[in-house]
C-alpha cells in the first residue's frame, strides 16, 4: 500500500463525517471537537482547519484509533 498523505484537518473531518465512517460533531470548544459515530471509539480531533495534518497522524487516527485495516483507511481516502 502506498503511504498515508498528508491532509488539510477541514479535509480529514469531512472523511470522518462523511459515509462509511459517520462521525458527528458531539460538541466543540475552540478546535477541539469530540467527535461520536454509532459502533466506533470516539474521537477527539483537536486541529484547527486550516492546520496540515501529517501522514502518520492520518494514519494512527485511522488505523490505531478507529481500528480500520490500511486496506479500509486507504478507501475512506
């Protein structure tokens, strides 16, 4: 598998929103935001927008905290 790139944090919150992943905002202070979907750990995603988010952030967020296989990750992309 090719490696993980890097993302705008905006990008990377739209992939956990959108399917098949379904995350929303629980709630929000600042940039932190606590982020709740059906049958997945919840996440804290503390980036502010614009912010990049490096390769191996992208892919422990998607991997180790979420729990989806480099396969799964790489679809969600």
């Amino acid at each position: 598998m090719d490696d993980f790139p890097s993302l705008k944090a905006q990008q990377l919150l739209r992939i956990l929103i959108r399917k098949p992943l379904g995350y929303r905002v629980a709630r929000q202070k600042g940039s932190h935001r606590w982020l709740e979907a059906d049958g997945r750990p919840p996440i804290n995603f503390a980036w502010h927008d614009g912010a990049t988010v490096p390769p191996g952030a992208v892919r422990a967020l998607l991997m180790a905290k979420i729990g989806l296989t480099e396969e799964e990750a790489h679809d969600c992309l």
